[in-house]
C-alpha cells in the first residue's frame, strides 16, 4: 500500500534517536532511492543523523526548505503554528514529517506533554496542519488549537489533507506512494481531529482522538471526517468524548473503518451518500453520554451507527455497540433524520446492541418512502432496548426486500421483532420482508420471530 504503511507499520516499539537510521534507510528504499535531506527542528541535538537546520528554525520554515522525499524531525516542545505543507509543481511531494512519539501509538501511554511534539494553532488562521501535497506522512505529534477554517475553504480542524488542483490522482502515481498518512497522533481540542477532501488511499491509524468540540461557524464536534474521498482506511483509533460523531464519511467510496474505539462520543459513525464502504471489528459505548453536537441545519444524529440517505454495497459487520443516551436512542439506524433516499445492497451481519432508549436496529420512514431495501439483516444479537430490538417501519415505498435470518433478540421492552410492512409477499407473514430461523419472544405480526429464552446477553 502506501510507503510507511509498509516498511513502518509495527514500530510500536520505535525509538525516536536510536531507529534514526533504520528509517532513512527505509524511507530511501521506499522513495526509489530519490536524493533527500534530513531537516531537523528546532536543531541538531533532536537528532545526530540531521542533516539541516531551516531558517527560520520552525516547522513551516523546514517544509518551506524541504524537497519532495524530504525528512523532517521535530523534537519535543510547543510549536505554535499553523503549518501549510502545499506541492506547486511536485515540490515537496511525499514530505514525511516525524514529532518525537513517531511509532509510538497514541492509545498507549502517551501522557507526558513534555515528551511529545505539540503543534497548536490556537488563534492561528488555519489548522495546525494544512496538507494539499500528495502522500504526505504526519507521525507521532499532539495536534491541538484548530478552530479556525483557512482560505482553502478548511473548516476548523487540526489536520485538514485536500486534493490541491495541482496534485495527481492516485492512479498516476506509484502504487506504494499515493495517499496521505496521519499516524500515531493525538488530536485533542480542535474543531474537527482530521478533515479528508477529495483525497485517494488516505490511512489514518493508532490515533488518540479526544474532545474535538471547539465551537466555530462550520461543522465541529468530529473525531475524523471523509468526504469527497476514495480507498481510506481509519483502523485502531481511539475516540472519545467528540460530541457531534467519532467519524463521519460521506460522497465516499471504498472507505474501511475498522478496530476503533469509541466511548462517550456522541454518534460512532455516520454514512451518507457512499459506495462499497465497510464498519467491522469496532467496539463503543456509551455513546451520548457527555452531551451530542448538533451540525449542518441544526440536526443531531440518532443512533450509534447512523446511516442516513443514498448509501450502497455497505457492510456494518462484527461490530459491539451498548448503551446511548438520548438523541443516541438507537444501536443502528437507516434513518430519515438528514433527508430521504434510500439504501440499497446493504449488508448489517453479527453485530451485537444492546441498551438503547428506543431501536437496537431500525429502519425508518422519510415522506412515505422507507430508508432501505434489497439488503440484508443477518446474525445480529440485538437486547436489552428501550422499545424494540429490530423494527422494520411501514412505507408506502420501500422498506421492503431485506433477507432478516438467524438474528437473536430478547429483553427488549416492546418487541424483539416488529415489521410494519403489510405489501408483498414475505416470509413468515405477508409483509415485505424474509424473516427466517429469528428467535424473539415477543414479535409484531406474532410469528415473525421464533420464542426461544436467550441468555447470552447478560
């Protein structure tokens, strides 16, 4: 995949002096053996392998000096900066900068601020990192203080990575060097943790994102959010206490987001609008429970995993989702709440959800027309919920071909399984729907689900 993708992918154990140069070596092999400079802030002693020191001896000043390829350092320390890392003409394509934790996963003890390299916009005029360059490495840094957009058209953001007009797509470049990398970092007290726009192979891994929630006149309240976007990949991140969602993915293709944690954010994730995206293998809880942030016109999200209008070929699968507060009523929701148009093709298969104030999972109704159909809902153990464990609600369109089999359900306070479709043809009961080897004690039509005693919840 991408350079650092590979050859740096388990430096967990990375020592920011010592592996100094095993990286260049790495780096070199990686760039096709392109001519490079080792940049160095605020000196030399952040290193014996540096090569340079920029003037003036900042981070802007050695991304202003640094080549395509180039390396750049920063030892620890408080860089009150809003770094631009632009590409004119290929220029600095491909920069890699390391702060001191470089390798060193952000979820794991990394509670020393005198040890990390903290870049903080704070009343700076943009986000504490701006990236229009191709594949461009951020490793190892607490990003902070980015509440304010730039003339880029960047909401307010502690790393905000947009495809410039000058860039090359991906699918010119070399395969192993397209795409951005944020690694390894601790985005903590921005507007939004990292913005995506119209980026390509973007990785975003082993980050810390916390309490991303300073007001500004955009969207705020976002751990990560990707638009406009193909083939990223958010994997082993931590969320925690971002108000409005964990993430957020929308007009997007191919994403996959997958081994995140989030707890006492507001929603874990919202969809709008993709094609061919994956949730799998995440763990939450909590969610709603230090308050929710509304965004756009002044909506909150619903639901843990809100899936909202025009979504395909879209699998929710082996996630663990328990326990919402209210707007967060419900585990997952093909819901109606940022407009109409349905999902088609998708895929919510052994997830586990319990303890929410309304729906385990549920798929609502926008102006008579349901939010889903030829879809399936598959081996998902749903319990313990405020109303009902899954509810499928009556349309005049849609809401209707979704293949429910082998889900469990019980301790819900209603039903554990409800489908209010009446047209068509379905299984066990003339709704519009299969529902097959379902257990569920109390069900609406009776029949639907089968009334086994599960225990497995508790």
């Amino acid at each position: 995949m991408n350079r650092l993708h590979i050859t740096l992918n388990d430096r967990k154990r990375f020592v920011f002096p010592a592996a100094m140069a095993a990286v260049l070596v790495l780096l070199a092999a990686g760039a096709n053996a392109r001519a490079y400079t080792v940049w160095c802030v605020p000196n030399t002693s952040v290193n014996p392998g540096c090569t340079a020191v920029p003037s003036p001896d900042t981070i802007q000043g050695a991304v202003n000096s640094a080549a395509s390829f180039d390396i750049i350092f920063v030892g620890p320390g408080t860089y009150h900066e809003s770094v631009r890392i632009t590409s004119p003409g290929g220029i600095r394509d491909g920069i890699s900068l390391f702060g001191a934790q470089a390798g060193h996963d952000a979820r794991v003890d990394r509670h020393d601020p005198s040890k990390e390299s903290i870049v903080d916009a704070t009343l700076k005029a943009g986000p504490a990192f701006l990236v229009t360059a191709n594949y461009v490495v951020i490793d190892g840094f607490t990003v902070q203080g980015g509440t304010v957009g730039s003339t880029v058209g960047s909401p307010g953001a502690g790393i905000y990575i947009a495809r410039s007009g000058t860039t090359t797509p991906c699918a010119e470049q070399d395969e192993n060097l397209c795409g951005p990398q944020v690694l390894n970092s601790i985005l903590q007290d921005n507007s939004g943790g990292v913005y995506l726009s119209d980026v390509e192979g973007a990785a975003i891994e082993r980050n810390l994102f916390t309490n991303n929630n300073a007001e500004n006149a955009e969207v705020y309240g976002f751990g990560i959010v990707a638009g406009f976007s193909e083939g990223v990949v958010i994997t082993e991140n931590e969320f925690t206490e971002n108000k409005a969602a964990a993430m957020a993915v929308g007009f997007t293709e191919g994403a996959t987001l997958t081994k995140n944690t989030s707890e006492n954010d507001g929603a874990f994730v919202i969809f709008e609008y993709t094609t061919g995206c994956q949730f799998s293998h995440n763990q939450g809880k909590n969610f709603g429970h230090e308050g929710v942030i509304a965004f756009g016109t002044h909506v909150y999200p619903d639901a843990a995993v809100d899936i909202g209008p025009d979504n395909s070929s879209l699998e929710i699968s082996y996630n663990e989702l328990e326990n919402g507060t209210a707007p967060i009523s419900n585990g997952i929701a093909f819901t109606n709440i940022y407009g109409g148009g349905s999902n088609h093709l998708l895929n919510v298969v052994h997830n586990k959800i319990k303890q929410f104030p309304d729906y385990g999972i549920v798929a609502k109704v926008h102006a008579g027309t349901g939010m889903l159909y030829n879809s399936s809902i598959i081996d998902n153990g749903v319990y313990d919920n405020g109303r009902d464990g899954i509810l499928i609600e009556a349309a005049e369109h849609d809401n209707f071909g979704i293949d429910l089999f082998d889900n469990n359900a019980s301790g819900n306070a209603n039903f554990d399984c409800k489908d209010e479709t009446t047209y068509g043809t379905g299984t066990p009961l003339p709704t519009g729907n299969t529902w097959f080897n379902n257990n569920g004690i109390l069900n609406s039509p009776a029949g639907l689900c089968t009334p086994v005693t599960l225990h497995e919840h508790h």
